[in-house]
C-alpha cells in the first residue's frame, strides 16, 4: 500500500506476517511517533483522491492502543470510504496537475425512448414548411393538431356565415322580414346568427330544413357551389390528417424493446458486443431489420474535427443476420475483428472512452402495412464487461414460455481484460508455436537416418557381386548421390524387389 511504502521504506517482512502482542504494540509505537512529527496522510490508489487527517503531537503512553498495523490501515480506509459515499454526488478525475474535477456526463443523442436530442436552431427557411403543409400538420403534437382542427372548421363557417349575412344585408332582406311579398335570398335569415348557422348546414350537409336558399339570388347559388366544394375540401384534408396521426406507427415502437444495457463477451472464441431486442405484442413486425451506428467524435490527419462521426456497427448485414424473425427476444451480436471501432479497446480503456452506440430497428407493422421505426442507444458506461444475457425462454406444455422478467438480467463470465486484437496476437503466437514444434520433430527424423546411413562398412559387409543392398529404416550412399531419399529419410523394400 502507499502508506506502508511511505512510513516504512525499509519495514521488515514480519510486518506482514501475525506476530505477538509485544511486537504489535511496538509497531503501533513507532508508526505513531513518524505520524506525530510528520502527520498522517493515506493516498489509496484504488479511492481515486487524497484523503488527510490531521493527529495530535503525542499520545498517551499509559493506555497502550494492542491493534495490529493492518487493521489500523483497514479502519483508516473504511473511513476513507465513508467520505467517498459522502462526496459521490459528482464523478470524479485526475486534471493535467493531478487536482479533482468534476467529469462532465455525456448528453445523449438518442434517448433510450428513441427520442432524438436535437434542435434546429436560426432556421431561415421557414417557408419550407408551408410547401408540405400535410407533413407539417402530421408532425405536430396533439394539442397544436386539435387546435387547428378546430379552428379550420370554425374559421370556416365563420367566413362562410359572414357572407350570407352579407348577401343579405345588400339585399335588403333584413329589411323586409315582415313583408310576406318579399323573396330573400336565403328564407329565415334575420342576423348574423342565423347566418352562421345556415353557413354549418350547408358546410356539413345536415339540413334542417328550415333554412333554404331560394331561386331569386344566382350570387347565392354560387356561393353555395363554392362552400360545398371548399367544405369537402377541409373534410377530408383535416380527415386524412387526423387518421395519419392516429395511425401512426410510433406507438407500435413502444412495444419493441431494448435492453437497458450491452455486454461485450466471448462467442465462439471471438469477442463480442450484443445487446437484446424484443417485441412485446403478437403481431409480429414483417421484415424486421437491425443496424447500430457508432456516435462518436474524431479529428482527421489533417487535423479537421468532426463532432458526433457516425461510424457503421456490423451486426450481419454481410452474412444476413441483420434480418430477424422477431417472434421472440433476440440478442443482436456485433463481432468484434479487425474491421470493428472496438478492435483496439480493452476493459480498462471502454471505463475512459466517451462514445454512444445507437441501434435502430425498423420493420412493417403487419396489421396497418405501415413502416415502424424503433431506436435506443448506449452509452461507454452502459457496457458491460464480461456480462452476458441470462436466458428466458423454457419449454411448456405444446409452446415456449417467454419470461420477460428475464429480459435485462445478465451474469458475469470469464472474459479477458485486454482488446480483441491482444487476443487475436495471443492465438495467433499460440499457433505458431504449436506450429513450429511439428515441424521441428518432423525435421529431427531425417538427420537420425544419414546418421545411420554414414555408419562405417554398413553396406560393404552385405553386398553380394556389387549389387546394391537396401536396408530397411536406413538410407545408403547410392541413395543420397540419387537424391531419392525423402525428409523423412526411411526407405522398406525388399530384397526382391530391389532385383526386380
């Protein structure tokens, strides 16, 4: 520890070790007179900050404190815990001159709901909106919707009402109401009201009947044709609005769900990144489909800085797997090789890095043909190292039984610290190892065999009228002028055949 190496730079290795009580208190001794002149000070690696506690001169020498070095560390660490929790409301992290800062949270650019985090600001343009007045009108929430479907049917028939009232204010029709010899244009017209509401009868095409244009005013008939038509118009723009926006597949995405965290570890002896999806209803999305980008900020060689680069994150997309058949939870895996944004990380730099992972899955909704589109993301933090799903389904009686309680839990496994390209070094001087070994016993062979072929009058004492004699396991001098001896340098035959 550091405070050991502080105080006692040359402590012998029985402090490690039990001893008696006798030597105990004497080490209890001389730790407090070098921390009485010097002061006490524990600088704990693991705590990540310095904690100071200032002690008095001297200590009592007529009660004897009997605890060994060990637990008076372990107490001073356990109270350097307390201040720890007490001080955790902001993380915490080494500046260029080692003081405390506080470590700014990533801000998300995709919500775990989907949500994209952005706002176009000092839009110039604004007019652009007007040109797609459906899009524009579908896009907006449902108070704002309400409100213009409203006020387009009672901007309307206000307009509309207005000019009855007009026509027959010009007319004169108001003033003959009680002359029974006078046509009006439109029957039982007396003000404004009346006006308006014959303005709704025509618009909706109720009808009372009470109010009913007559033959004496063709501006009338006009306006007739024309509130007829617009009406229509307004119906079924406002109409068609309101059915888009309640049919909308955005709330078929809350049904499809993400876990709340990643994991990264081995499949197949290969790292990997996977996270679960799954579709809580029924009806199944048709043409499902997966992809993952990777947010994160880089500057280039040329030293040009790009906020927020997206990077492509392969889960399948060469070999198919990114189309699923989402009937139950899936766990989506990125393999993680030398074309992978994570070839190079380690456990130890994912705690450093700041990056997000968005994944987006998008398919048809199979009850109103509609594509739907669900998003969530991870940040650095919600990696998990060495983690991997539990599972959730079982089998029943005739159908597998899906535990969605199940759904974000995960267990820890064996899984190495280092990068996927340490691993990949690491098998790689494993099969050149392995490798070589064989081929270096395989080489051993043939120098045992012109060993015993050099042995002295080996093949005079056999030879018969000067005819070459083969010996089994053994290679002769003819033989190695030939050049048919093999590597592994063992010829059989017979003497047969040797003659033949």
């Amino acid at each position: 520890m550091a405070l050991e190496n502080s105080i006692f730079p040359s402590r012998p290795d029985s402090l490690s070790l039990p001893v008696e009580e006798k030597v105990e208190s004497e080490e209890v001794e001389v730790a407090t007179e070098v921390t009485a002149s010097t002061g006490v000070f524990n600088v704990s690696e693991e705590l990540g900050h310095v904690v100071t506690t200032e002690t008095t001169s001297s200590l009592p020498n007529s009660a004897p404190v009997k605890r060994s070095f060990q637990s008076k560390l372990a107490e001073r660490e356990a109270n350097a815990n307390q201040h720890r929790k007490k001080t955790q409301g902001t993380e915490k992290e080494r500046g260029r001159f080692g003081w405390a800062r506080t470590r700014r949270k990533r801000q998300r650019y995709v919500e775990k709901n989907g949500r994209c985090n952005v706002q176009h600001g000092n839009m110039r343009e604004t007019y652009r909106y007007l040109t797609d007045i459906f899009t524009t009108l579908v896009d907006l929430n449902w108070r704002c919707s309400l409100f213009v479907f409203v006020m387009a049917y009672a901007v309307t028939w206000l307009f509309f009402g207005a000019i009855w009232y007009l026509i027959a204010y010009c007319r004169g029709d108001l003033d003959h109401l009680e002359d029974e010899t006078w046509t009006p244009c439109v029957n039982n017209v007396n003000g404004f009201i009346s006006a308006f509401l014959f303005s709704i009868e025509t618009e909706t095409t109720i009808g009372y009947g009470h109010r009913v244009i007559t033959d004496q005013c063709p501006v009338g008939t006009m306006l007739l044709l024309l509130q007829a038509i617009l009406g229509s118009m307004v119906n079924a723009f406002m109409v068609g609005c309101m059915f888009v926006k309640i049919s909308q597949p955005n709330k078929r995405a809350e049904t499809l769900v993400f876990s709340k965290h990643a994991v990264i570890s081995p499949r197949d002896d290969k790292l990997c990144l996977m996270f679960r999806v799954g579709d809580l209803r029924s009806s199944h999305i048709v043409g499902a489909n997966i992809r993952a980008k990777l947010i994160k900020s880089k500057q280039t060689q040329e030293g040009e800085f790009i906020p927020l680069d997206q990077t492509d994150i392969s889960v399948g997309f060469e070999t198919g797997d990114d189309r699923l058949f989402l009937v139950s939870p899936l766990v989506i895996s990125h393999e993680i090789d030398a074309h992978s944004p994570f070839w190079d990380m380690s456990q130890a730099q994912l705690e450093k890095e700041d990056f997000e992972i968005v994944v987006i899955l998008e398919g048809m909704v199979e009850a109103t043909g509609m594509t739907c589109q669900a998003r969530s993301s991870y940040l650095a933090e919600e990696l998990l190292w060495g983690h991997r799903f539990s599972p959730m389904m079982s089998l029943a009686e005739g159908f597998f039984d899906i535990d969605y309680g199940a759904f974000h839990h995960t267990f820890e496994v064996d899984t190495p610290s280092c990068s996927a390209r340490e691993l990949s070094l690491a098998a790689a001087r494993l099969d050149a190892h392995l490798y070589w070994s064989i081929s270096s016993r395989l080489d051993e062979e043939p120098t045992l065999a012109n060993q015993a072929a050099k042995q002295p009058d080996s093949g005079s004492a056999n030879s018969k009228g000067g005819e070459p004699t083969f010996i089994v396991g053994e290679m002769t001098d003819i033989q190695e002028q030939s050049g048919l001896g093999e590597l592994n340098g063992s010829v059989a035959t017979d003497q047969s055949e040797s003659e033949a």
